[in-house]
C-alpha cells in the first residue's frame, strides 16, 4: 500500500496565481532568455544560479594549484587556502 500523507489530496490543493500559465493562455509568461537581459539582469542571473561565483571559484583553485606545483606555497597553506575558499563562496 502506498504512503498517504494526512490532509493532502490533489483535490485540496490550491492553483499558484504567480505560476507562469499554460502557453497560449492569459498569464502565460515565457521563459527568460539570457541574451534578453541587460547588464543588470546578466548579474542577477548569474547570481541566482551561482554561475558567476562556481567559475570564479575554479579559477582561484587552479591558481593555487598551480601555486603549489610551482613550490610557491607548501602543501598546509594549499589546504588552507582551499578551506577559506570554501567558505568565501559559500557566503557568496
């Protein structure tokens, strides 16, 4: 027998009235295309999917790879780095 939660039925549940619609329909709302957007737009999108923040992410990891492999920082320091890197973009 399947799991029924208590008091949920697809009878009770009510509409969202910000759902983007069905196309075709009043209220339909396309999808945000990224080329659409102006400069402002460009950030926010990037903000909210955290796109900006991953690469950037990356491209500091590598830089303290490399930094390693180039003996310019030790193997503790690398670790540590890593740490505060972690915990930057994670706030971010």
């Amino acid at each position: 027998m399947a799991f029924k939660m208590k008091g949920f039925s697809p009878f009770t549940q009510k509409v969202d009235p910000d759902a983007p619609g069905t196309k075709g329909t009043e209220g339909y709302e396309p999808e945000v295309k990224y080329e659409d957007l102006d400069e402002e737009g460009k950030k926010l999108w990037h903000k909210v999917r955290g796109t900006e923040s991953q690469e950037s992410y990356e491209k500091e990891v590598k830089q303290l790879e490399r930094d390693f492999k180039a003996n310019k920082i030790g193997g503790n320091e690398l670790r540590e780095r890593k740490k505060a890197l972690i915990i930057k973009y994670k706030k971010a």
